[in-house]
C-alpha cells in the first residue's frame, strides 16, 4: 500500500513532471498504436484475399452418387482441409449464367450442359501457403473419379509472398518502434527520478533498504506507464475514428492487442523506473 | 565499537586517500577528526558509513565488518551510524517535521509513533517551536540542528560528522557543538571532523585523531608518542595558542584549511 500512496503523493506534488512524462508515454505508444492500426488493417486484408484461395476438383461425368459421398467425405477428412463444396453441373452453369452476363443468354438454350461438377476445397487458416496447396491439389487429383484440379499457383503464391513481406516489415518496423517508445519512456522515467536523486540518497543515508526506496519508484513508473497507456488508446481511437470517416474504412483494432498495449505500458514504465532507481542507488550498492 | 585496522583507500583516479590507518572508537566516545582539506577526513567518514570499501584492512562497526558485511545488512548498518553533512542536505520542500519523519518511515514505524518521536527529537535539538518551519525559513544553526535530530531518528550508536559548523556563524557553531557534546553525554558516539582550530583549542581534553596526507599522524587516544615532524599540526597549536604567539611555520594546516571535499 505505501508504495502506491507514495507514488500518488509524488505524482499530485509534481504534477507538471508527471503530467509530462504520462504525455511522453502516452505519444511513444500512439506511435506503437498508429502501427499497429495499419497492421491489424493490412493483415486483415490479406487474409480476406487469402481465404479465396480454394482448390477445384473436377468430377468426371460417370461418378455416381456414392462414389461422390465417399470422396467428398475423404477429401474433408484431410487435416488440411477446412470445407469441401460440392458444385453440381446444374449449379455450374446458373453460376456461369450469372458471372458471365454477356453470355446469359445462350446459357439456356444449351442443350447439354459442358460444364463438370466440381468439389470446391478450402484449407484451414494458417495451411493456405503455396506448398501445402500444391500438396493437397496432388493429393487430390489421384482419386480416379477426378478429371483435373486447379488451385491458381500464381496467385497463391503471389498473395504468399506479399504477406511475407508484409509480415517481415512489421517486425522490423514494430520492433524499431517498440524500441523507441522504451528509450522515450526510459528517459522519460529516468528525468523524474533524476530529480529526486538527493531524496534517494537521504534514504540510503538514513538505512533504507534497496527495496523500501526502489518500490515507490516501480509503483510510480507502473502508474505512469499504465496512464501512458490509456492515453495512447485514446490517441489511437480518435486517429481511426478520423480515418474511418474521412478517409476509408478501417478496422478497429483487437481487444487483445488493446490490452497488451497498455499493460505493455505499465510494464516498460516499471521497467525503466526499475532500471533508473537501480542506477540511482550507489550508496547502498558500494560495497 | 569502531575499529580501523590497517585500512587503505585507493581511489582509482585521486589516489591514495587513507593509508595504513589503525584506531580504536570506543562506546559513547567523542573524537575530532581533524587535519588540512585532502588529509582524508571524509574518506574515514565514509568508511564508517560504509559507503566505500577499504582497498586493504578492515573497518569494524559494532558486528558489521567491512570485509564480511552483506549488500543487504548495509541499510541495518546505516541506521546504526547517523550522519550530518556540512550543507544540511535536508528536503527544501519539507518541514522540520517531515524531514525527521522522512527518516524515521525506512525504520517502518507507525505514523503516530513516528509523530511523537519527531516531536521528542525536535525537543532535543531545541527546535520543538519550529516543526513546521520548511528549511529556507530557518537560520544555518536551525537547519543543521534539524539534520541532527534527522540522524537521531534511527537511535544510532555513533554519529559522524563531517565539518557540521563549517557553514555556520561562531555562535550557531557553538550552539550545534554543545548539542553534539549533550547527545554524547545521553551515551551517543561522536566522531566530528572538523579544521576549526578555536573549537579544539575549547576542548582540549576531548579525543583527536590527526590524519596528513592520508596518514593518521596523531591520536590523542594512544600511548605512542607525538612524532617529531607534527610540528606544523593543529595539535601543536591546541597546546599552544595560535600561530602568531607559536610561531608555527608557514603552511599550517589552519592556513592551509578550507572545507573538506
């Protein structure tokens, strides 16, 4: 409990230090929150585009009912697979009817239908990259009853390769703004208790333990940071409120990343408030 | 209760600070630790506190030794052995009181008794009036009186002192004396350094240890004889009156005196 009364006490007494440093917190993680506001986007987005990719099997004509169920139920039996679709060939061409308007109007006086059944096949999230869909498009096409299985390589393995990309600049971009947002709030904790440096060393002097002066220091830097926190979230909210209306549709970002930002917060305020005091304390770690 | 055997302190970038220095503190003793600014007057402060370790030797405190103490008996240490600084150090934005009080929380007692205690310490240093006064409300005497009581707060054994008078007038000097002289008779050890040649020449009975370059070349304490070459030390001229009717030679350690470092 002192801990935490020290703290406020300290924070209420210097309210301009305080005030400062929740702000220079508060605009490290905004920066953090920026990002991963266009992160959650763009990833979102690629998965969208990502969830298209299906594989189409081909049925041969002759396959009786049976011989469908079986190698339907097979084929979703793959560890890989999510669903499996059936297309009939009457469903085939009101498809081909619709999509391709242009030619709605022959469609009906075909009199036999040319397009196949097909089995349309979705891979579980996590499993669309290009290899594993060439796999199971192999695995696929050795059933007898199927005539021909496409999955668009190009494409999938174009959409893999961005999302490489993608990924690989958010870490490196994610990380050099995670590390600035430290540095920034570990200077920022270091000035505040830079100035109470003859109050520390009254402490040492007077036969406090390492602990009973480090602890209001950690309470403080948890406040701060978690107030830091909050006030990046709410930096964040207004940024994507303007976005989403001025601009474009965006998406929100996940509770959990929410909460990880500010408890991210509390935590590297902890940290730097640990680290400063530490270095603050040489009275007691002299000998 | 305070032994010195043998210590040396080299500092890496000053030097040799304190050489081959032995002596013995006894329980509710007073002794000036006196000699010229440099002569390591501070550094044997220091080595009390426990803020530094010797180079070689042993500094024994009570059951702390320097040479087995652990990291984490150093706070048990520090509330044995008040200390009062030449500049007061106290928090400017505090009162007397809370400043007593600021000490008095390590120790984890309870507001209202660390409320009385503020009071009965502020009644020893005679500043019961002046509780909530804030440092720059009070004179150089007053303040220092406060970091006395400050020192107190923990019921050490021994207080030290590093030139406590040396900022103030003579009459405050004489005052924050007396009070060391008062605490020493209710059965507090004091260790006081000081260069004030007239507040030795005052207490000519009272124990002085005289360090030189780091060498301790008198203890009044001990049987071994003055050695010949102190001729120019403040002893010379407790016992013999200022340098004018002496005749001490240039370069005395009066003249030579400013405040430690």
């Amino acid at each position: 409990m002192r801990p935490f009364r020290e703290a406020l006490l300290s924070l209420v007494r210097r309210p301009v230090l305080a005030a400062l440093s929740v702000t220079a917190i508060g605009l490290s993680l905004f920066i953090l929150g920026l990002f991963g506001l266009t992160a959650h986007n763009i990833s979102k987005a690629l998965a969208a585009v990502e969830e298209k990719v299906e594989i189409v099997a081909y049925l041969r004509d002759e396959i009786d009912e049976a011989q469908l169920r079986l190698v339907r139920s097979e084929i979703g039996a793959f560890p890989e697979v999510e669903s499996v679709e059936y297309v009939s060939k009457t469903e085939a061409l009101y498809n081909a009817s619709r999509e391709l308007a242009e030619f709605s109007d022959v469609f009906p006086d075909v009199e036999v239908n040319p397009l196949p059944a097909s089995l349309e096949v979705r891979l579980l999230p996590g499993r669309r990259d290009p290899q594993t869909v060439g796999t199971v498009a192999a695995r696929i096409s050795g059933y007898e009853f199927i005539d021909e299985v496409r999955f668009g390589r190009e494409w999938v393995n174009r959409i893999h390769t961005l999302r490489r990309i993608a990924g690989g600049t958010a870490l490196i971009v994610g990380g050099s703004f995670a590390l600035v947002a430290m540095l920034l709030v570990g200077t920022t904790v270091r000035m505040s208790i830079h100035a109470r440096s003859t109050e520390i060393a009254i402490m040492e002097n007077v036969g406090a333990t390492a602990g009973f002066i480090q602890r209001p220091f950690l309470a403080e830097g948890l406040i701060s940071g978690l107030a830091g926190g909050a006030l990046a979230l709410a930096l964040t909210f207004a940024a994507y409120r303007l976005l989403d209306r001025a601009v474009m549709a965006v998406l929100w970002l996940p509770d959990l990343w929410i909460a990880a930002g500010i408890v991210g917060g509390g935590v590297l305020g902890m940290l730097s408030a640990g680290r400063s005091v530490r270095r603050e304390l040489k009275g007691l770690y002299a000998i | 209760m305070i032994k010195f055997r043998n210590v040396t302190k080299h500092y890496p970038r000053s030097g040799t600070a304190l050489a081959d220095a032995s002596f013995h503190i006894r329980k509710a003793e007073f002794a000036f630790l006196t000699g010229p600014s440099g002569a390591g007057k501070t550094t044997v402060l220091r080595l009390v506190h426990m803020e530094t370790a010797p180079t070689e030797g042993e500094v024994i405190i009570s059951r702390f030794s320097s040479t087995r103490i652990r990291r984490r008996e150093i706070p048990q240490l520090r509330r044995s052995v008040g200390f009062v600084f030449q500049d007061f150090r106290l928090l400017e934005r505090f009162t007397a009181a809370e400043n007593i009080s600021f000490a008095l929380q390590v120790t984890g007692a309870n507001r209202s008794a660390i409320r009385s205690k503020v009071m009965r310490l502020l009644g020893h240093v005679g500043l019961a009036s002046r509780a909530s006064a804030y440092p720059a409300e009070l004179s150089g005497g007053e303040r220092q009186r406060v970091a006395i009581a400050r020192a107190l707060a923990t019921d050490p054994l021994v207080l030290l002192a590093d030139e406590p008078t040396g900022n103030l007038d003579e009459r405050a000097s004489l005052g924050v004396f007396e009070l060391f002289k008062q605490l020493n008779a209710l059965g507090t050890a004091v260790i006081l350094a000081t260069h004030d040649a007239t507040l030795l020449r005052r207490h000519p009975e009272t124990r002085v240890l005289e360090l030189e370059g780091g060498r301790l070349v008198y203890d009044s304490g001990s049987d071994a004889p003055r050695p010949s070459h102190g001729d120019s030390s403040i002893f010379q001229l407790v016992r013999d009156g200022p340098p004018m009717q002496s005749g001490a030679k240039e370069g005395s350690a009066i003249e030579r005196g400013g405040p430690a470092p």
